[in-house]
C-alpha cells in the first residue's frame, strides 16, 4: 500500500472517497510525522588499558573484575581457573554469563576474589563478569538481565540467635 494512514480519522476520509491526495493532506496540515529514533545506548566504560572494571557481590564474597577483548583466558587471585575452581559447576557458573551473551572465549577475564566459601566467590565473579560486559558492550544488558545476572543475590545467612542451637534449630529434647 502507497498510503500511510496515521489516524482512523485519517482512514475514514480515505474512505469516503477522499482517496490518497485527502489523506496526505490531512496528515500534513494536522501533524507533522515523527521519525522514530533508536534508543541511545549509554557509553562504554572502558579504562586507558582498554579493560572495563566491575565489582560483583555474592554472599559474604567481594570479587574485583577486570575484562578485556581477549582469548578467553581467566585468572582468580593470579591462578588458573581451573585450579582456584576446581569443581567443574563452579567454572559453568563463571561461564555463563559470556555463554548467554554468545561470547565466549572472547574475552579475557582478571578477578580478584576475597571473603566467603568456593560457591559465594563464584557467584561474585559471575555477578562482576556480568556487570563489567555491560560495562564494555551495553548492548548486552538486556540479555544479561533478563537472565537475572546483573541483580545481586542478597541471600545471606541468618544470624544464630540466643536459646538455640543454630539460627532456627533447638536444642536436644531431654525427656529425663
């Protein structure tokens, strides 16, 4: 179709025999068309080495990310992946985020990894994976979030209180 009909007012006008000239005349003199503009992507955050830098959080676990274009090499506290996460669902964790965002072995990763067990620092690497891509390809948001990597988990564990055992569980019943 020639005619682009903006308004059903403009489409009964068309109809009634006004035909293409009524509607383009009608549309110029009542509204201007609008051009519909791509929504701005904001900047990449990238440093004078070309790395992008992102905190990740998970648990009690604070890991320091740095990501730059690369082979997919990573290293966590100056180790190999494979010997600081020894635990093959440890590195799948890792893994994700470049896996969702079809970017694997694209990047090389340096972290460093302080506080809480093996699966919290995990979690905070894969959080801070996941900021630092948004960070250098924005782009990748969307995808990133709609899987819930960028959302800190803050499960944490609960606090003991006084007159139990643990957090909830009590103490041993004694009938005598």
């Amino acid at each position: 179709m020639a005619e682009d009909v903006k308004t059903l007012e403009d489409l009964k006008e068309m109809m009634e025999g006004g035909g293409a000239a009524a509607a383009a005349g009608t549309l110029a003199s009542t509204e201007t068309p609008v051009a519909a503009e791509p929504e701005a992507l904001p900047e990449p955050k990238i440093d004078e080495q070309g790395r992008a830098y992102a905190t990740g959080k998970r648990k009690n676990a604070i890991a320091r990310v740095w990501i730059k274009p690369g082979s997919g090499k990573i290293s966590v506290n100056g180790r190999d992946l494979e010997t600081f996460f020894a635990r093959p669902v440890l590195r799948m964790i890792i893994n994700q985020p470049f896996e969702v965002a079809e970017r694997t072995g694209q990047y090389d990763v340096f972290c460093t990894v302080s506080g809480g067990g093996l699966s919290g620092q995990a979690g905070a690497v894969r959080h801070g994976i996941s900021k630092a891509l948004t960070y250098f390809e924005p782009a990748l948001r969307g995808a990133l979030k709609k899987v819930g990597f960028l959302t800190r988990d803050s499960r944490v564990v609960e606090r003991k209180k006084y007159g139990r055992r643990k957090a909830r569980r009590s103490f041993q019943f004694s009938k005598r």
